[in-house]
C-alpha cells in the first residue's frame, strides 16, 4: 500500500461584504471585512505547509481603478474589492506562491488548518443600488 500526498479545501460558505453605503459611511471610509476560519485546509500527517491561492473572480477585467477583483449586479455595473492576508489590509490575497499565505505544518490529516480573509471595498465608489456578486477559486497547493 502507498499514502499518496493529498490536501482539501473548504470554504465556510458565501463571503459577505453586508452593506456598502457610496453616500454617507462609504463615501471616505472603505468597507472593510474579516472572516476568521473562511478558509480551512486539511492535509496528510506531517505536511509542513501549503499555499493557498485566490484567483481574481469572473469580473476582474471591469475592477475599477485601485481594486484587483470586481463584483457585478448582473446590469453592467462593477463594484470594485480585494482579499488580503492581513489585519491592516496592506497584503493582497492573489494566486501565486508569491502572494498567497503559506499553511502549516499539518499534524494530523483529521485536524484542519485555518486562514482568515479580509476583504476591503475602496471607498467613493459611485454605483447604483443592487446585489453584486463574484465567484473566486481558491486553489491549494503542495
């Protein structure tokens, strides 16, 4: 018998920004957002670490101007947001060794690695009002 290496993700569901006020809280102040545990990885005994990449969604071509990723209401309108690997919103969360979080070590394949997601929406964005969505993959990677 062999152990092949092998990991999963999963995510604890939907990312939810709530309210984005363009008029009054978010005309100056970004909409920002944190999510411990949104993401969780398992993978076998003694893995001593993975990285675990964001891709930058269906609508990265429409993000507005200092935004990576873009959410649609499904009329042509885009509002622009990103995932970050820290607190201060300083590291984005992209899709390559580079600039993704690294996981691990891994103890047991029964016990899951977490990652918190921040996600930020630029202030002074001046779209209509709406529910705007984007799919993200994230990928991991050992």
């Amino acid at each position: 018998m062999k152990v092949v290496r092998n990991c999963k993700i999963a995510s604890s569901g939907t990312f939810n920004f709530g309210d984005y006020d363009p008029v009054v809280a978010n005309a100056s102040t970004p909409l920002r957002v944190t999510v411990p545990t949104f993401i969780s990885v398992n993978c076998n005994k003694h893995t001593p670490s993975v990285w675990v990449g964001l891709n930058r969604g269906r609508n990265s071509r429409h993000a507005p101007r200092g935004s990576h990723r873009a959410a649609s209401d499904g009329k042509g309108n885009y509002i622009g947001y990103d995932f970050y690997q820290d607190s201060a919103f300083t590291t984005l969360w992209e899709n390559t060794r580079a600039t993704a979080p690294t996981l691990g070590p891994f103890t047991s394949a029964k016990t899951p690695v977490t990652a918190t997601v921040y996600g930020q929406a630029p202030a002074g964005q001046d779209v209509p009002v709406g529910t705007y969505t984007d799919t993200i993959t994230a990928t991991v990677n050992f």
